[in-house]
C-alpha cells in the first residue's frame, strides 16, 4: 500500500463523531510512525510502506478508534507553546489552563514572589512554564500519583527545570514544608457521578474528579492557604463553581477574591489575596 491509499483509507476509517479532523490525524499519526515531516509525506505519496509499517499503522488507528486521545497516543502535547511529555495517567493540558498562567504570570511579574507552592502537578506543565517565564522562581509541588510525578520529573528534565522545582508524593499541602507566597493548583474539580464524554474516560479519574460537588478540593485549599498564610492563591475551576466559592470565602478571611474566565467566556478560576500585612506595615 502506498503512503497516499494508507492514507485516504486512515481518514476514512478516523472519520467519527468525536474526530474533528480525520484526514489531519491521519497524517500526525503516520509521520509519528515514520518519522517524517508532513511535507515529506505529501511528497513521497507513492512510496510503498511495509507490511511491519501498514501493521503498525492500523494498531495506532484502532488505539484512535478506540477513543484513546491522540495526545497519549503520540506521547506528547502542547502547552504555553512548549511540547510535554504525557503519559496515561495524567490529565492532558487543557488550553484553558494556558489562562491560568497568564494570570499567575501577571501577579508574580507585579508582587514579591519567589516561593511557589503547586499542588496535584500533574504533568508539570504550569510550574515548568512559570519556572522558564520567571527564572528567580522555586517550587514545591505535590501529587498523590506516583506516576504522575514520574511523568513530571520527565518533564522538568526536558525544560531543564529539574534544579528549581522539588516533587513531593502525598496530598493537598501536607509534605510541603516552608513558607510560600504563592500557591498554584488545577486540582480535580468535577463532581462525581458526572457523566463524561468518552475521551476522557482514558484520563484518570483521581486527577477530575473532586468530591460529591467538585469543589471540596478547592475548598480545602482555600482553607489551607490561609492557614498557613500563603499570600496568594491562584487555581482553576469548573465553570459553574463561582457560587461555591463565593459562598465558601465568605467564612475564611481574605482582602481579595477575583475570578477569571476562559475563551468561552466562562467562569473557570479564581484569584484570592489573603494577606493585609504589607498593607498593615507602618514605618
Ligand atoms: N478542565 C478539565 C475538563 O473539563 C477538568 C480538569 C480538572 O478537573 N482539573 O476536562
């Protein structure tokens, strides 16, 4: 079969409700196979693949038509312009969150903060993009999944931010010691029970799903970062969680709360100032 009939017959079979642009996934998943850049296939359309090729071609196509998202399937994804490495068993960055690192951006470029604190990181991708777009930064973060932490460290070897952020196994706040001025989180935020469209089936679920309401992790955030007196908290949120919050902030003592939302217009996280003491300083 020549890389052209490979091809049409891959866009044929990729053409699915829940596949925007077959023919383009066909193309991605076949120059990973080879790989080749795009322009090289379209060039070289009458070249034969091998019957080891074609074989291995079909058994990406079927991991595909299985629903498994291609991000998993090529082993990467991109965020904040950057590839990261993503395996199963972390969440797939989502472009909404690049909306959180603006923002944490914005605060950390206006106020002085040097100590980060990220809670459930993931793959790693909001601290090692904060990392490179402010290198007087440290970091601290924690998650509750082994592999994940795995795939971060891969990941901050990659960005060559291995020296400034320190991984920690556990939940929530509890094995990062220290002060911090800033803590960071996209924790799980859905509430349980809600169905979800298959794609995301093949994420994990300990990294979406959040309690009975879903915000009860951000809610114990909240709480945590008071307590400790981080002054500042950013995380991202469902976007029917503005009430939640609201009503929950209303019982912890803060000078600031302000959401933000996402491309689509919707609530999809908060920002909260917790410290007056600056404010307080008289000379
Ligand atoms: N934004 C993700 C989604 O809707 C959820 C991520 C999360 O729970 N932190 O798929």
């Amino acid at each position: 079969m020549t890389i052209k009939e490979a091809l049409a017959s891959a866009r044929d079979q990729l053409a699915l409700p829940f596949i925007e642009r077959p023919r383009l996934e066909a193309e991605i998943l076949l120059q990973e196979l080879l790989k080749k850049e795009r322009s090289w296939l379209h060039a070289h359309d009458e070249t034969l693949l091998s019957d080891e090729e074609s074989q291995n071609y079909q058994s990406l196509l079927k991991r595909r038509l299985q629903g498994e998202p291609i991000e998993y399937i090529l082993e990467r994804a991109s965020f904040y312009s950057r590839d990261f490495y993503v395996a199963s068993g972390v969440l797939i960055p989502r472009p909404e969150t690049e909306i959180l690192i603006d923002w944490a951006s914005s605060l950390i470029a206006s106020h002085p903060i040097c100590r980060v604190a990220e809670v459930g990181i993931g793959s790693g991708i909001i601290s090692s993009t904060l990392a490179l777009l402010h290198p007087h930064l440290t970091f601290e973060a924690s998650d509750i999944s082994p592999r994940a932490l795995e795939v971060a460290r891969e990941n901050l070897k990659r960005m060559g931010a291995e020296s400034r952020i320190t991984l920690h196994l556990g939940s929530l706040l509890e094995p990062l010691e220290g002060e911090f001025d800033l803590l960071l989180s996209n924790p799980p935020y859905i509430a349980q029970n809600t169905p979800l469209p298959k794609p995301l089936n093949f994420e994990p679920s300990e990294a979406l799903f959040g309690g009975e309401r879903g915000s009860e992790l951000l809610e114990e955030l909240i709480k945590e970062a008071q307590k400790r007196s981080i002054p500042y908290m950013i995380a991202e949120m469902g976007y029917d969680q503005r009430g939640a919050i609201e009503r929950f902030m209303e019982r912890i003592p803060h000078q600031e709360l302000r959401f933000y939302q996402d491309l689509a217009g919707l609530d999809r996280g908060f920002i909260v100032r917790f410290d007056s003491s600056l404010d307080s300083l008289r000379p």
